[in-house]
C-alpha cells in the first residue's frame, strides 16, 4: 500500500519535497542486497561494540542496540521483516527498524560510519563466505569425477586434437584432466578470498571515521586478517568483486567445457557415456530422445558468468575516487555468478553421478582412425630410424591402408616390411592399445600405473 504521507529516509532532514518514485524505484536495491541481512547486521553488532570501547555507547544502549539488531535478524530470518517505502537498501532497511525498536540508543548506532563503509564491508564479508562455498562445491565435483574415474578401470578412449582421433588415452586420465583444471579454479578462489580479508569499516564516507574507533579490534570482532589501510581505496574500491567474477568466469569457462564433452559423450555418436533416468530428459516430440540438459546449461550458463565480469569492469572503469552509486552495481553480479556457479557445479555432479560410461562404445571406438599409427613409428624410433624418418614411412602406411580400407594395424607383415626392413614380427605387440597405453610412462602420461597412483594421489587429497 503506498502512504500518504513523507516516506522516512535516513537522509531526510535536508529535503522538503518527495522523491520522484521514477528515481526512488531505479535506485532501490533492497530487493536483491537483503540477501546481505547476515553480514549487515554482523557488521552493525561489532560497530556498536567498537562504539561502546570508545564511549560512544554506554553499556545500557549497547545491550539495547544488540538485542534490536539480533530482533531485526529473526524477523529476517522469518520473513517478518516489513519493508518500508525509505527502505533504499539493506542498510538503510536495518537501521530505521533498529530505530523503531531501540529508540534514542539505535539512533546512535551510525555514529562514525557511512554506508559507504558499511557496503563495502558487507561485501567483504559475503566474498569470503562466497569464496569458501564454492571451494568446498568444487572439491565434491572433484570427489565425484575421482569415483567416475575409478569406477572405470582401465577403460580406454580415443584422445582427441582437432576432434580428430590421435592416440589411446585411459578415460581415468581423462576424468582427472577436469580434477587438475578445477583445482587451479579452487586455488583462484582461495587467493581471491585474501583480498576479500581486508576489512573497509572504520572508514568512514570517504576519509575516515569521525571518531576513534579501534579498527583492530572491529577486524577482530568480524574475523578480518587486516584493516585497509587507504579509506579512499576502501570505500571507493571494488576489485575484490571483480576478482571474484574473474576466477568465476575462469571456473565456468572450465565447466562449460566438461558440459560440453558430457553432451558429445552421451550423442549417439559417441555413445561414451549413458546418462541416467534421473539426469536426462525427454523430448515433447520426440519419444526417442534423452537430452543432457544438465551439461548443455553448463555450457551455455558460462555466458552469464562472464557477461557479469565484463559488465562489472566497464562499470568500475574511469570512476573517480571514492564512493560513487554506480558501485551499487556490484552485487547482483556477484549474487548471480555465484547462483550460477554453484548450480552449474551441482549439475555437472548429478549428471556424472547419475550416469555410466559404456566400455563397449569406448572400445569400438579405438577401433577406426590409425590410432596407434604414432606407435608404429615410436617403434621405428627404437630400431634406429630418425624420428622425421619413421613419420613419413608410417605417412605412406596409413595411406596404403586408407587405400585397402583397413586400419594401420590390421596391414600385414610383408606390407610393413616393404615400407621398412627394420619392422619385425614384434612389431604386433607394440601395436596394441595397451602397449601404447604403457609406453606413456612418463610423468604426466596415461600409462595405467601412472593413473592408479594419480587417482590415489586425488584420493588422499580429497579426503583432507
Ligand atoms: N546501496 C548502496 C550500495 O550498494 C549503499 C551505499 C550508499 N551510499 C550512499 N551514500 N548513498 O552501494
């Protein structure tokens, strides 16, 4: 119901007319930036206590003003609040309904502070909330691809460059590609969080709080590991955000890139993977159809996670010092690449839990395509034939096998003979998948043995 009269704004005292609702609308963010009500209202309790140690508060008003702001929580948390038409933003939200309950002693609480302090610092807060959730999402996907991994043995596929089929590779090695990307992901997440752990409050609106609060002890109170040290930098400042969305886009990038390998995997074409009832759905036409929609959206959800960077860092750009409202901008890019991240995350983890590799498919597939062509010409190698050599007669075999249809491994002795003397009937051995599978023994390769303690190795450090 819109009121008659004057809505109450924190900053009112100054104007006469209303705000035009075209203006008061465009700048509301209450909507989305109550999702900051934890953080805002933690900052407000270690802010009144910081008050109450320099005198600011006495002990009566102190304990007056906690308990309003642990009232205003639950009505939060119960979805009682009642939002009123001055309610700009959550801070302003907060603060008229401590008000309202504590009277003069919450009238007191934005002694020495700004909401320029104050944003900044809940942001803070929820970066390292944020950051800290998604590590711990990103280590149970890698959980979930060191099970995939396991639960298909020595199963071999196809490597690919160019899409093309190039050589023999363990489907374990493969699955732990992802574990190492994302790893470096966790990494960036759990470096951003370091940025994130340098507490604004205590600065003020621009230059610094009007009061001598201990800032020490308010980073103490907040679990901050250091007090900025600028209050331009601090209040005018939204790096850690962009840092943020840059290792998110990073992850998502990496995401959509499984995704898309799960939506290859599980065409017809392919047929590497069987996706399960539960992680597939139907077409509305087509009776035949079990979609990878999971995978497909990880893929295409990417988009937004990037698009919130971008978007961020043009807002940022040329901005001048300190604190200007284009910064409210800041959080629905934040909120919605961590929606989408950690619901990319959830998906892309249902969707391998919930199916299974087809070994059969796996092992048609090495089938066609020379794989083991780069075998024949390593084992040429160890005859004594330059490499550059042994290239261009393996070159010339694959191109008389194209000609009798046949794979390079199926050409018989005397053809390989004639293309090179040094071949000899073991020649046969080394030209089998698990051979080649074998040869790849040095650190990094896909020789079984390496695998097996690879995927140990992920196991350790996945259950710490
Ligand atoms: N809602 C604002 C933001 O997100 C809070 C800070 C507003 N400060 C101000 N002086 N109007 O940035």
């Amino acid at each position: 119901m819109a009121k008659k009269q004057k809505a109450k704004r924190m900053w009112g005292g100054r104007f006469d007319g209303e705000l035009d609702p075209r203006i008061d609308r465009y700048n509301q963010s209450l909507p989305y930036d109550q999702r900051l009500v934890e953080e805002d209202i933690d900052g407000s309790v270690a802010w009144a206590r910081g008050l109450r140690r320099i005198g600011v508060l006495d002990a009566k008003e102190l304990g007056t003003i906690t308990k309003a702001l642990e009232r205003v929580r639950r009505e939060f948390a119960q979805d009682r609040f009642e939002a009123e038409p001055g309610d700009e933003d959550i801070h302003t939200a907060v603060e008229r309904r401590v008000v309202e309950i504590a009277g003069n002693a919450g009238a007191k609480l934005h002694t020495g502070r700004s909401r320029n302090d104050q944003v900044a610092t809940d942001l803070h807060l929820w970066l390292k909330k944020a950051c800290d959730e998604i590590e711990g999402a990103i280590a149970s996907l890698q959980r979930t691809l060191v099970e995939a991994a396991t639960a298909v043995g020595e199963t071999a596929i196809p490597a690919y460059t160019h899409l093309q089929r190039a050589q023999p590779v363990l489907l374990a090695h493969h699955l732990l590609a992802y574990c190492e990307m994302v790893q470096r992901d966790r990494e960036r997440f759990a470096d951003t969080r370091k940025r994130a752990d340098v507490m604004p409050l205590g600065c003020g609106a621009a230059v610094g709080s009007g009061f001598a609060i201990d800032r020490a002890f308010l980073a103490k109170e907040l679990g901050f590991r250091k007090v900025s040290a600028n209050s331009l930098d601090a209040v005018g400042s939204r790096d850690a955000a962009l840092e943020f969305l840059s290792a998110a886009s990073i992850l998502a990038m990496h995401l959509s890139r499984l995704g898309e390998e799960i939506v290859l995997w599980a065409s017809k074409e392919f047929g590497f993977l069987r996706l399960g009832d539960t992680v597939s759905t139907g077409s509305s036409l087509l009776p035949q159809k079990r979609n990878p929609d999971g995978a497909e959206l990880a893929r295409g959800k990417a988009g937004r996670v990037l698009g919130r960077f971008l978007g961020l860092a043009t807002t940022l750009k040329g901005l001048p010092l300190a604190y200007n409202k284009d910064l409210q901008e800041d959080k629905e890019a934040v909120f919605e690449a961590f929606d989408t991240i950690t619901g990319t995350l959830g998906a892309l983890e249902a969707t391998l839990a919930g199916s299974r590799f087809d070994a059969d498919r796996c092992a048609e597939a090495l089938e066609g395509g020379h794989l083991l062509s780069t075998e024949l010409a390593d084992y040429l190698v160890r005859k004594g034939m330059p490499f550059r050599r042994a290239h261009e007669v393996v070159g010339k075999l694959v191109q008389t096998a194209e000609q009798k249809g046949v794979d390079i491994k199926e050409l018989d002795l005397a053809t390989l003979q004639d293309a090179a003397p040094e071949i000899g009937p073991d020649v046969k051995r080394a030209l089998t998948v698990s051979a080649a599978l074998r040869a790849k023994r040095a650190v990094g390769g896909t020789a079984p043995a390496r695998v097996k303690r690879a995927l140990a190795a992920w196991r350790k450090r996945l259950a710490r």
